[in-house]
C-alpha cells in the first residue's frame, strides 16, 4: 500500500501562485508517474500535469505555461508550481501515482480556490 499526502492548497488571488506537494509513504518500490488531477464543480476530473521517473512531463492545454511539475525521486515526492493563477482553475487537486506494478493510488485531495 503507499499512503499519499498532499498540501500547499489555499485561497489565493488571481495572478498568484500557489506550490502544491504530495509525499508518498509505505510499500514504495518504484513510482513510475507521479502527477496531478482536479475537479472542479460539477465537472469531470481531469489531467493538469504528470512526470515520469526519468523527468518527461505532460501538461494540460489550458496550464502550458503556468504550472511547472517536478519530483524529488529520493524523497517520492512530486511538486506543482503554480503561477499567474486563474478563476478557472479553482478546484480540488488531487495527487496520483502509478506504482511499478501500475496500480494507480490517489490522494484525498487539497482544495485550490482563486477569487478576489
């Protein structure tokens, strides 16, 4: 089993920047991608950002630009960088690995909220 907790979520102004973490802990072999979800109302759960062990990434359209993903494989940990932050991006982020033999776990979610 490997256990995820995020932080970093808040309230921020639009334009602001938020950094978001998520530590894996318990049976870790290898994390093969680590990345992150969000949900905002009503709508589906969908990619923002994810990153291999050997450091390729995948980014959402709409947060090219903005957000930056990265991981520190020796404390399996992985980052979001978020700047210049917008309305829209308000929802619940929810952290994601896919552990060596793929099972996918996910974290219980912080909640990122960007309003004036």
């Amino acid at each position: 089993q490997v256990q995820l907790v995020e932080s970093g979520g808040g309230l921020v102004q639009p334009g602001g920047s938020l950094r978001l973490s998520c530590a894996a802990s318990g049976s870790i072999f290898w994390l093969n991608v680590m990345g992150w979800y969000r949900q905002a109302p009503g709508k589906q759960r969908e990619l923002v950002a994810k990153i291999t062990t050997g450091g390729s990434t995948n980014y959402a359209g709409s947060v090219k630009g903005r957000f930056t993903i990265s991981r520190d494989n020796a404390k399996n940990t992985v980052f979001l960088q978020m700047n210049n932050l917008k309305p829209e991006d308000t929802a619940v982020y929810y952290c994601n690995v896919v552990a060596g033999d793929g099972i996918n776990y996910w974290g219980e979610g912080t909640l990122v909220t960007v309003s004036s």
